[in-house]
C-alpha cells in the first residue's frame, strides 16, 4: 500500500534531518539529499504520486516562527511544490505526562507534527487537479 502525502514528508524529514542520511528512500526510489549552496541547508527533491516536490531545511536565520524554532534547535523541513510552501515539519514536543499509552517517553516527547500550509494545493497534490 503506497504511503500518504503526510506519511511521506514525515519520512523524508525522518531521514535527512533527524537521520542526516545521503538519500531518502521512499518505496523503491532513492532521491539525494544535498547541501545548498550558500547556508548549506539540507535540501531533497522527490517525486509524489508523479508530482515533483522539494524538502528543504528551515534557514535558522530569516525572521519566522519556523526559523525560530531552527534556532531553538528544533529539526523544521519546509515542503515545496512548483516554489510554493505547502507543509511544514517540525518535532511536536508534548509533556511526560500526556504521554500515549504503548509509546515510549523518546517518542512521546519528539514526535513530528505536519503543518499543512495550503490544504487546496495539497489536495491538488493528491487528486492532480483543483479541490473547488
């Protein structure tokens, strides 16, 4: 079963940020991750159900809430179609005692958490046309 959109860039925040790893695997493709050329931010261009997508590290020193958190030393990934944001990883920090049951205290504390920035472009993601 192929992975949903968030499942996806989940995953590829997962693997070149927290990982730090050379690629990202999805299903059975394998995109590189590279350094920009002036911040040396990690950056990975993938492809999502046919349509290009890129994830790109949160430059730590613009002047938003996302570089904010990059400052703090939070991992935050910005997702981009055709150079327009649409979602936003960030690790979702949640207290002890909230904590699910059958998650371990690691997981419960960092999990990340989506921030879908454009739910029309997304969802033009998904069903390759308009949502109206």
């Amino acid at each position: 079963m192929a992975a949903s959109l968030e499942e996806t860039l989940i995953s590829v925040w997962q693997q070149a940020l927290v990982e730090n790893a050379r690629s990202v695997k999805l299903e059975n493709r394998s995109f590189p991750v590279r350094r920009t050329s002036r911040s040396k931010l990690h950056e990975v261009d993938f492809q999502f159900e046919g349509h290009e997508l890129r994830g790109l590290e949160q430059n730590p020193e613009t002047a938003s809430r996302w570089a904010q958190l990059a400052r703090e030393g939070k991992k935050v990934m910005q997702f981009l179609q055709q150079r327009r944001y649409i979602a936003v990883v960030v690790p979702q920090v949640r207290s002890r005692s909230r904590s699910c049951s059958g998650c371990s205290p690691e997981r419960s504390r960092a999990a990340p958490f989506l921030w879908n920035l454009r739910p029309l472009m997304t969802c033009s993601i998904l069903r390759s046309q308009p949502c109206w």
